[in-house]
C-alpha cells in the first residue's frame, strides 16, 4: 500500500503573491466605498441645513415685520427645543436715501441670520421693509 502524498509541485491552491493582490484590489476597493460614505453624510448634512435654515430665516423676518420684536433693532437667540443647535442673529437698520427722500423714513433694513453648531454652517436673509416706528 502505497501513500499518494501530493508534491509541493502538484498543490493546488493561491501563491501568496496572488493572495496579497486580491487584499490590495479589495483594500483600495473598501477605501474608495469609505470615502464615498463619509461624502454622503457631509452632503446629508449640508442639504438638511440649506433645507431648515431659509425657513427658521423667513419665520423670524415674518415676525420682524409683523411688529413680534418691536423696539429691538438687534436680536438673537436659538430656534427652539425643535431646533437644536440652530440660532439666529436679527438686524434693523435704517435705510437712508436721497432720491427716495421722506419716503425712506420708514425703510427698513433687515438681516437675518441662522447658524448651525456655533457658526458651522450659515444661511443669511436680507430684505427691505417699511416698518411704522
């Protein structure tokens, strides 16, 4: 009875050579998906908040113009429990012009502003008004 004992010649299977090719293409493969997901948050991110911010902007101009911040010429704060994170700054100016003359004295500007995460991300909205006093 004789043994049928394979030779190193005859061995069926990967090099090492081979085998460390396939953890390269895998290796790089894995890196560029990585990459791609990291990009994918950021991009989340950013659309979630040009999505908020120009509307939490057009509430508190909303509510300039309506007269809700009377008296106060600059403002800030946070946007709510529903919001955290986010805060505004508000601005009222007053608009001075020649050509419009006495029209102008009641001409507003104002500006606001929402911010992410302590300035992070920033959205600003500027419009003229005319405000009684």
């Amino acid at each position: 009875m004789m043994l049928n004992i394979p030779s190193w010649n005859n061995a069926r299977g990967f090099t090492l050579l081979e085998v460390m090719l396939a953890l390269a293409i895998i290796a790089i493969a894995l890196t560029a998906v990585f990459h791609l997901q990291a990009q994918t948050v950021i991009m989340a991110n950013n659309t979630q908040f040009y999505s908020i911010a120009p509307l939490l902007a057009q509430q508190k101009m909303a509510e300039i113009e309506n007269g809700l911040t009377k008296g106060q010429d600059e403002g800030s704060g946070d946007c709510g429990e529903n919001f955290s994170g986010y805060s505004y700054h508000f601005s009222v100016e007053s608009v001075q012009s020649e050509a419009l003359g006495q029209v102008a004295a009641d001409l507003k500007k104002i500006d606001v502003t929402v911010s992410l995460n302590n300035g992070e991300n920033s959205y600003s909205l500027r419009a003229y008004a005319f405000l009684s006093p």
